[in-house]
C-alpha cells in the first residue's frame, strides 16, 4: 500500500469515527466498535516512521 492510499484508508477511518461518535442517539453499540476497529487497523498498516536521533546528538557521516 502506498502512503496515499494509506493516508486514504486513515483519514476514512477517522472521518467516520467522528461521524458515529458525534451522534450519541443515532448509533448502536457495534457501529462505535466498528469504528474503532477500522481506526486501529488503518493505524497498524502505517509505514514505520524513521528513526529521529534524540536531540542533541550528532550525525554521524562516514568517508569525510
């Protein structure tokens, strides 16, 4: 999956969260729960951030 198409199914996920969390009398139990799944699975199939050295640290170069 590319990251437009993950960043797609993530942005989805949440608009649809929002929609069913925002109307407390209009959704069921599973509709919540359903949103939740597809909030945590759009959420694991993200790309690995790449590793940030912590602040204050140098880079490293090799060959200069």
């Amino acid at each position: 999956m590319t990251d437009a198409e993950q960043i797609t199914k993530m942005k989805k996920a949440i608009t649809q969260a929002i929609k069913v969390m925002g109307d407390r009398f209009g959704s069921t139990e599973l509709d919540v729960e359903k949103a939740i799944e597809d909030l945590k699975g759009s959420m694991q199939t993200a790309p690995a951030a790449v590793a940030q050295p912590p602040q204050g640290a140098t880079a490293v170069t090799a060959g200069v």
